[in-house]
C-alpha cells in the first residue's frame, strides 16, 4: 500500500466468497473487492473498452490486463477510479479517490499468493 494508506475494516462473506476492504488514504476511502472462484467470472466484468485504459499487470508467470475507468459521477463531482481484472478466476476490483498515477502504481505492485 501506498506511504499513508490506512487499513480501516474488511467485511468477510465466505458464503458468497465476497470481501470488501477498506483503506483510507489521503482522507478519501478505497475499496479493494475480491469475488470468489466459484463460478466462472471472465463474463461477469465487461467494462467499456473504449472508455478504458487497460493496465498491465506484470506476474512471475505472465500479466494480467486490467480496466481502469474514470467515474466522475462521485459525491460533489469527486473523480473515482475504478480498475477491474480477473486473475485466478476471482474477480478483483480496487476504486477510490485516488490519482490515475497512484492507482496505477498500487496495481504494479500488486502480489498475489495462491
């Protein structure tokens, strides 16, 4: 996590193989959502193409693509960004506050153990 970025709580539903973290930084909260493997989740996430930038995640053994889009439809007009990619068949989905440039670092650095 980014210098300053804060753990705040997590919500847990191993029924739904949901969870939803959250972390404050810079004053603004930060959702990181992981959706189980249950099903097969490559149909689920269907972002615009043509209004996202897609990222690349660099992993041992390859990469993986993600989708960040602007949402400027936040509370006073707030710019969110949302990024969305699939990874191990689970569904992941990191948005906040945050500049497009430090959005794009935490999905660099991202790690993954299986």
């Amino acid at each position: 996590v980014p210098l300053g970025m804060k753990f705040e709580n997590v919500y847990i539903n191993s029924e739904e193989e949901y969870a939803r973290f959250q972390y404050v930084y810079e004053e603004s909260a930060v959702y990181l959502i992981i959706s189980g493997n249950r099903t097969d989740r490559t149909e689920s996430m269907s972002p615009n193409s043509s209004k996202a930038d897609v990222v690349y995640i660099k992993l041992l053994n390859g990469e993986i693509s993600a989708y960040l889009t602007e949402d400027a439809s936040g509370n006073q007009g707030t710019v969110i960004y949302r990024a969305q990619w699939i990874y191990q068949n689970c569904q992941y989905e990191l948005s906040g506050t945050l500049e497009k440039e430090e959005i794009i670092k935490i999905l660099e650095k991202m790690r993954y153990t299986v």
